[in-house]
C-alpha cells in the first residue's frame, strides 16, 4: 500500500509518501511544494493542483491523508487554508483516492504519545519510525510523513 500524506497549506504545503509492502514502511518521497505570494490567490491553489495531480501520478498512492483544518487566531488564513484543503480533497476524489482526515492532535496522540507534542518531538518520531538517519527539515514534510504513518495504521 502506498499512501500520500499532506499537510496542507497555500504557501507551503508538505507532502510525505510512504510505501507499507510485508510489515516494513519505507519512505518513497517528500518535502514541500510552495507558491509565490506574487501570483494570485486563483494561481496560487492552480499550482497545488497541478502540483498533486504530479505527485499521485508519480507515486500512484492508494489513499491520501491530510490534516483536518485547526483554527488559529488568523480567521484570513484558516480560509484561504481550507480552501487549499478543498483543492486537495478534490484532487484525490477525482482520483478516486481514499482520503483520510486527521486532526494535528490525532496525529500527534498516535505517534508520540501526546497530543501536545511540538513539531521537534514530531520530527524525531518520524525518523526513529521510518529509520531515516536524519528527520525531514523542514517541519511540513515531516508532519506529512506523519499522516501517512497515521493513515497507514488506519487499515
């Protein structure tokens, strides 16, 4: 089973593909996808589009997982976040892809222990469950590895 995990975003949207085949999870691909602020808000999610559409035709995944929206204090941006999520979702049904939705907590629960977890201790349960030398840099790629393992146990 391969399963693609976003973690969603219309600046930045991390992406995270893990491959389950025998009881072993490997990891095929992840880091970022960004847009430009100088391009519209239109553009903007017409390249995370185009942007997935390449990745689950790269990858072929059998189920996506992506992050429940969690609302901050900046209403403008949780918008413009879910309808970056809007965009996902479509993009998986259109593929007919199972989509699974978790919340950070959730996912935070599963894989540390602690639905409080900071994105450090998140980082390091990542590398230590999928055996990677070294965690993800930048913390989007890493918290959608994150969904993916969430949505892996999720069978």
């Amino acid at each position: 089973m391969i399963i693609l995990g976003i973690d969603p975003g219309y600046g930045r949207m991390g992406f995270g593909c893990i491959q389950v085949a025998r009881g072993k999870t490997t990891v095929l691909d992840y880091g970022i996808v960004s847009t430009s602020g100088k391009d519209s808000f239109g553009q903007r999610l017409v390249q995370l589009a185009d942007d997935l559409e390449e990745l689950i035709r790269t990858h072929k995944p059998d189920r996506l997982a992506v992050e429940k929206l969690y609302f901050t204090k900046n209403v403008k941006t949780a918008m413009q976040v879910a309808e970056a999520r809007g965009v996902i979702i479509l993009t998986a049904a259109r593929h007919r892809l199972e989509v699974i939705e978790l919340t950070p907590s959730q996912a935070k629960s599963a894989l540390t222990g602690n639905g409080k977890a900071d994105k450090k201790a998140m980082g390091w349960m990542v590398a230590q469950i999928l055996e990677m030398k070294k965690g993800p840099k930048i913390d989007d790629a890493a918290d959608a590895l994150g969904l993916a393992l969430c949505a892996a146990s999720m069978r």
